[in-house]
C-alpha cells in the first residue's frame, strides 16, 4: 500500500527519492529535482512530515532536471583537519576533541555522555572523519536537523496510524504505508495485530516515485 506525499529539496519538488536511513552512520538520499538549478549550501530535504538537513555529495543537471546524492550533516567528514595536540592533568574530555573537529569542518556533534580519551591526545592530520571513527567507533548518527550524535539511537514507540502491506518476520523485513514518516526511524519500535511480537527498527528505506506514491520499508534488529 503506498500514499501521496509533497516532496522537495529547498523548497524545489523533488519527484524521484531513494532514502536510506541506517541505524548507526549518516542518512544518504538519490533525489531527482524538478528544476535545473543546482543546490547549494545546507540541503532541506522534507518528504511529508519528514525533514532532514543534508549536504550534497554531487550533482548533475540532464535534460532540465538536477539528480543529486545527499547525505546527513552539512558535509564537512570528509574534509581535511590539521594534525593537534591536546594535554589536561584531569583528562582531555571526548567533547572537546569532538566539538574542536567539528567546528573546523562545519558539522555540529552532540554527546550523549562525555569521558576521558586521556591525559594526552594527538590528533593526526587527515579527513575529519577519521577523528570521529576513532573517537566515537560506530557508535554515531546523524539527526534529522543534521547533527552528529555520539551513542545510542533513542527508542520510542510508534502509536499514529500505519498500514502494514508484508511481513516477513523470518527475514526481518517490513513494508509499510503511512502519513507519519517521521516516526520510522531507526531504534522506534512498533507492535500491531499484524506483527503481534513487535518489532525494532534498524534500517529504513524509503522511495517516492513521480507520482508522488511512496513506500517505506523496514529492516528489523
């Protein structure tokens, strides 16, 4: 079962989305816009009552339409820092080393919980990223307003209406309809008369074709 829902990017509808929503790591959307004008700086993406600030990895402008691959954040992992070095007799707190890289590549990091990475801490020049793998280990994802959370993923239950199309318990597979995008994320769980044991979720795939029908499936921890 699908439903129609407004797509756009910016403010430009959006007619075409392939979104990807892992549990841990930075959301990435396909988006085909129906404008040749490319995007630029922070990207909202809103599929419903879904909206998600990205940044663009690339884009390219065909036949009067720009197709664009975006990713959570505001694009600043993958950039370049200089090497640092950090000394504190108490400790050098995780935030600040977080917070520091952060700031120098224009992303925002948020911790769930603070602790020691020492008495000393050497940053070692390269790509942003590498400090935040090496800092936070696969424990990171990025929000729907784009910032970069160092921990476990929230669980909340999802109650608004949703219409289940298949299941696939074996598999761990869901295919649903619904008007509350926003809930679907991963670490929500949901429980109906269809699926009666209840389920967490851990990977959220969402599609929009050109006629505004979309559908959303789900992968289960």
């Amino acid at each position: 079962m699908t439903s129609a829902l407004y797509s756009s990017a910016n403010g430009a509808r959006v007619t075409l989305t392939s979104l990807a929503i892992p549990f841990y790591g930075a959301w990435v959307a396909d988006v085909t816009v129906a404008s040749p004008t490319p995007l630029a700086g922070d990207v909202t993406l809103k599929i419903g009552n879904l909206s998600l600030i990205g940044a663009v990895v690339r884009q390219q402008v065909f036949a009067q339409l720009l197709t664009a691959r975006l990713v959570g954040g505001h694009g600043g992992w993958g950039k370049q820092v200089a090497a640092r070095a950090y000394a504190n007799p108490l400790g050098v707190p995780l935030s600040m080393i977080l917070r520091d890289v952060a700031g120098e590549v224009g992303e925002k990091v948020k911790l769930a919980a603070d602790r020691s990475a020492g008495l000393f801490f050497v940053r070692e020049a390269g790509p942003a990223s590498r400090v935040l793998r090496q800092l936070a280990g696969a424990l990171w994802w990025v929000d729907a307003a784009g910032v970069t959370q160092i921990g476990a993923r929230p669980s909340k239950a999802i109650t608004s209406a949703a219409t289940v199309a298949a299941y696939d318990g074996g598999k761990g597979w869901l295919s649903v309809a619904t008007e509350d995008l926003s809930s679907w994320a991963p670490g929500a769980t949901f429980k109906s008369p269809t699926v009666p044991d209840g389920i967490t979720i851990g990977h959220v795939r969402l599609a929009t074709a050109n006629d505004g029908k979309q559908r959303i499936e789900v992968l289960t921890t």
